[in-house]
C-alpha cells in the first residue's frame, strides 16, 4: 500500500507561485497542463481535496519515482489565491483522460498575475524555462514609464522602476533594461538627467513556496532562462 503525506498545493504568494511553476515543474519536465478557477463563493480548500484524491496527488517520493520508472506521469497541483494549474510530465496518466482541453507550456504559455511561464528553446538550442513579464502587460508598463520620463525627476522615476512587482527572471530583466533605455533616450532628447541602472533589482528572491520568503541567495545556475 503506497504511503500517503500531507500535499502541500497553495502558494504562499505570487512569486511562489510561479517559482513553484517555473523551477520546481517545469523546468523538471511538467509541461502539459490545465488552468482553472475557484468560483467564487466555492471553497478553495475543497477544490484542492477533489483534485488532490482524484488524480492520487498525496503519495510519497518513493511512490512517483516508482511510477516514473513503470511509464506512468507525475502530476502536480498548485494554486494562488483562486487560480490553479494541474501540470504533468510525459506519461500515461488518467490526467490525458479526464483533462479536455490540455496545453503545452512549449507552444502555449501560463499567463498568470502578468507573467507569462513558458518552455522555449535557447540560442543554444536547447529548451529551458522562461519567466517573462506577459506582452501586454510589458508594454502598458514600458507606455506609463516612458510617458512619464520627461516630465519626473531622477528620484521619482527611480522609484517607479523599484515598484515594478515582477521578479527579475533574465527574461524580465532584459524587458526592464529595454524600458530603462527608451526612457533614457526621451530624457537625453529633452536635455534631462538619465535614469541610473541601479533602480532595478536584478537578483530574484528566492522563497519556500508554501512557507513564505526564504532570504537565503539564488544559487548559481538556478535561473530559467
């Protein structure tokens, strides 16, 4: 008889949300997916029981490893808030069965809270996880900064940029960098002071997903791309 534990599915926050998404999952293999969400007035806590019996989600480590080795998916469950994603590696699983409308993260990212999650190959050509900030959220945001870069000062800018919610993933960094450089050029074009590089966080944070902000630092080579 498999062993049962406690499985842990609601993320502490946003950010360990998609951590948990981006790092622990998909970057491990879990690229077939479904979203969903609570209805309102619906108990998230039950949800997660249904799905959590339903698809034998609280099993031990022992048990999937067993069940990787016997050709049969690992299927995981996480949930922020109201929003959730059951995600799964290659296998057979009652998951394909049950699931009508399965995605792949490789051709179709998750977009959550203003990111988008996906799996795409690199300019080595190879796949690897990227965590970006979604196309139309990143370009009202580059539209609100770069309007505003002529008419603030130095200061006031620098702490619209710290504001920015979006942890800095390489993707994410870069897409910061780009609005960092058309505000600048608006401000060089009016004669004005640029805005330093320091105002971006350029170190993601990293958390215990279900226990809230770990302040330890990122360890080296642990960024999706």
């Amino acid at each position: 008889m498999e062993q049962r534990r406690e499985y842990r599915c609601e993320a502490a926050s946003v950010t360990a949300f998609v951590q948990r998404l981006a790092v622990d999952l998909i970057q491990h293999g879990h690229l077939f997916y479904v979203t969903g969400h609570v209805p309102d007035g619906k108990d998230p806590a039950a949800v997660d029981r249904k799905l959590i019996e339903r698809y034998g989600l609280n099993i031990s480590k022992w048990a999937r490893a067993r069940r990787k080795a016997e050709g049969v998916a690992s299927v995981q469950y996480v949930r922020c808030g109201r929003f959730f994603v059951l995600i799964a590696t290659k296998g057979r699983h009652e998951f394909f069965e049950a699931e009508p409308n399965i995605a792949d993260v490789r051709r179709r990212p998750i977009r959550f809270a203003g990111y988008s999650i996906s799996y795409r190959r690199g300019v080595d050509r190879r796949f690897h996880v990227s965590v970006r900030i979604a196309p139309d959220e990143y370009l009202k945001l580059k539209s609100y900064l770069v309007a505003l870069a002529a008419h603030r000062s130095v200061e006031n800018l620098m702490a619209e940029f710290q504001r920015v919610p979006f942890e800095p993933y390489a993707p994410v960094r870069r897409q910061l960098l780009n609005i960092l450089r058309a505000v600048n050029r608006v401000r060089g074009a009016a004669g004005f002071e640029p805005v330093s590089h320091s105002c971006l966080r350029l170190s993601r944070r990293v958390v215990r997903p279900f226990e809230g902000v770990n302040a330890a630092p990122e360890r080296e080579g642990a960024e999706p791309r």
